[in-house]
C-alpha cells in the first residue's frame, strides 16, 4: 500500500506518494488534462510509451540525457513545444526522471506563461529521496550551476520505486549520497547498510525524504536551516563544474561529505572519529572518497561562483556531529585547498 507524506509548504500543501505500482495509476493522482509530460531520451525509451497509454491525452516531450542539458538553451527549447502541444496556463507540466529532467522541467513550469502547475515523478534515487521535493527548480550557466531558477512546489511527487530496476548500479550509488547526508544531518539510522538493501528501497526512500520534508517545512526559501542540506555540496558543485559534468552530482556529493568532514574536524568542530566514519560510510556505499586528478586550488577557485557564498566570503555547512551541522564562514583559502589536497590519493 502507498505512503503519503504530507508536506506544507508556503503556497499549498502537497503529498509525496510513495509505493510500488504507483506509476500505473498516474491517471488518479495528477489534475485533468491538458498536460504535458517532460522527460529525457533514456527515461522515454523504459517509460515514455507506458506514460502516453496511461495519460491518452498528455503530450510527451524529450530533452537530451545529461547534467550539460540542464541550461537556459534546453528551456528555451522546451517552451515552443509546450505551445505546440496546446498548453494554457491551466495545464500541468510533469516531470517524469531524475534531478536534472525534475530541475528543467520545474523550472520551464515555473515560468510558462507566468506559471502552470507541476507534477514530479522521480526516477532516480536521487530525485526520489532529494530533488523532487522542496520546490528548487533551476538550470546551470557556464560560470556554475543552479544560478538560474525559481522555487515551484509540485502540486504531488509520484514516487513508484519499481522504476528503480532500470537504473543502473551507479546511479543507485549516486543517489545514497543523498541519503547519507539526510543521515548526517538528522537521522543516525539512515547510515545502517541493512537499511540500504534495494529491496526494501521503499522504506529507506521514505525515511530519507522524511529528513527534507522537516527541514524544507520549517525554512522553505532557505533563510536557516536549509542551508544544512548543502552540506558537502559546496565541494560538490565545484567538482561538477571543473571536471566539466564528468563527475555526475551523487559522486561530487559523495566526496564533498569526505572533504565538509575533514574540514570539520581541521577547524576543530568534530573529533577525528566522526571525519573516519564519514569516510567509511562513503566508501561502504561505494562512492569514490579521493578527488583524483582535479587541482585543489582551481576547485577553491569555482567555489567562488557558488550561490551559498555571500560577498565573495567563503559559506560552508561543516558537521560538529551526526545531527549537529553547523555554518562557518569564512575559512581561510589555504586551509580548503590543503583538506582537499590530502583527498588527492
Ligand atoms: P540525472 O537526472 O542525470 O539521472 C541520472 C541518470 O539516470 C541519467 O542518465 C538518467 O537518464 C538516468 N535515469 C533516470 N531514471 C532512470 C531509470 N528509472 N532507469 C534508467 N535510467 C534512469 O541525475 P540525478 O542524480 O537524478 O540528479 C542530479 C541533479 O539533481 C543535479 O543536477 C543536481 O544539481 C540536482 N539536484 C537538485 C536538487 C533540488 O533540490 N532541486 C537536489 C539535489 C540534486
Ligand atoms: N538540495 C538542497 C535543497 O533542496 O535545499
């Protein structure tokens, strides 16, 4: 049987519906027609054809597959064919894939004809347990990502963990970046392996989007406590960026967990403990802990774009213990760059 979420949020309450076979029901969770469903070439090819039979009377659309299609070139592309496909504005626009098919497509919503409603159907662990939820919509520019977007709460999130059997094993990996850190942040029981079997996928995917939902409740536009959600990921969206999107967001995430520890226990604020067993917990789950070849310097550098950083003064969410992430502000260049110097091997 599904589970529902409830979730409040400044403009209207919505569900988060979680349950094996939920896909196949679409048709009783999502508004009338007309819609249109957004989704990429890959998701299409396991999922298009079964959507267009159940919503006889939504429009399929495609982007192409990738982090580097997260951009304004892709919405601009999108929107003719909204128009195209006879979308007014009290139409729905849904998202059917993982962050960057959820992330476009909330945006092209937010911004069609000054708005029109949003569906999110996550496909990936990741969107499940992180990106659908909470309403951050946007694309990348050049110079970083996420610079452009809008917060635009789905009217439901469709979470049917069935779909996960398609998705490859790393990308399951990618996702349990996400996971870990809701762990780190608020819920110590998310970090046990035996809670990460694929099988039981639907327990943990509620557990985890359990962790979001409170936060994003109490501080929707990221005023506070949201912020804790980005812990790792200032090293996160630096890595993405310098290794031009070869490095897909769950493994920048999964190293960035590595170095925001590190740099947590550099600084003094967690014990030597606490950064080991991050670095366990990322490693267990199979995601790469070491930077490899990217420059330190030139990954403090990008961080410098990041939108969390305020006059150009350093901004990152630092762990003082699971449960207790903490801001600290301007931490000297050379410390950053030599935490992640000692990530190189
Ligand atoms: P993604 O959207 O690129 O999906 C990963 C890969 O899996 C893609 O190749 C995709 O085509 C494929 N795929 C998706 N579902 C599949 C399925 N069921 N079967 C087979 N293949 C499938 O990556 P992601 O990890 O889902 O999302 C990362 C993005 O999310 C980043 O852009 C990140 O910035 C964003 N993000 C946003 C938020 C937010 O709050 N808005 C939060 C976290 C991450
Ligand atoms: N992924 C961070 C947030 O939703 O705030």
């Amino acid at each position: 049987m599904a589970q529902n979420i409830n979730v409040t949020s400044p403009e209207f309450d919505y569900t988060i519906k979680i349950g094996s076979g939920l896909l196949d029901k679409i048709g009783e969770y999502v508004p009338a027609a007309p819609s249109v469903v957004i989704t990429n070439t890959t998701v299409a090819s396991f999922y298009g054809k079964r959507l267009s039979q159940l919503l006889p009377n939504s429009s399929v659309i495609t982007m192409p597959d990738g982090e580097q299609y997260k951009t304004l070139e892709t919405v601009n592309g999108l929107y003719p064919e909204l128009v195209t496909a006879g979308l007014d504005r009290s139409g729905t626009v849904m998202a059917l894939g993982g962050g960057v098919v959820g992330d476009t497509a909330g945006f092209v919503a937010a911004t069609y004809m000054r708005g029109v409603r949003f569906v999110q159907i996550p496909t990936t662990l990741l969107a499940m347990v992180d990106s659908s939820v909470g309403g951050k919509v946007g694309v990348d520019l050049p110079q970083g990502k996420n610079l452009v977007g809008a917060f635009k709460q789905p009217e439901v999130v469709i979470i049917d963990p069935d779909v996960l059997a398609t998705l490859p094993e790393r990308e399951w990996r990618c996702g349990m970046a996400e996971v870990i850190k809701h762990g780190f942040i608020a819920d110590e029981q998310l970090l046990q392996p035996e809670l990460w079997d694929k099988t039981q996928a639907e327990i943990l995917i509620a557990r985890a989007v359990a962790v979001k939902v409170k936060i994003v409740q109490e501080d929707p536009y990221e005023k506070t406590v949201r912020a804790y959600l980005n812990l790792g990921h200032t090293f996160a969206h630096a890595i993405e960026r310098v290794s031009q999107y070869s490095w897909p967001h769950g493994e920048a995430v999964g190293v960035g967990l590595v170095a925001a520890a590190r740099l947590s226990y550099v600084l003094g604020l967690c014990s030597a403990e606490l950064s080991e067993k991050v670095e366990k917990v990322v490693s267990t789950v199979g995601l790469p802990t070491r930077i490899g070849d990217l420059d330190p310097a030139e990954l403090f550098a990008a961080m410098g774009s990041d939108k969390k950083w305020q006059a150009g003064h350093s901004r990152f969410v630092l762990l003082k213990a699971i449960g207790q992430p903490v801001i600290a502000h301007d931490v000297e260049a050379g410390v950053v760059i030599e935490t992640l110097r000692q990530l190189k091997s």
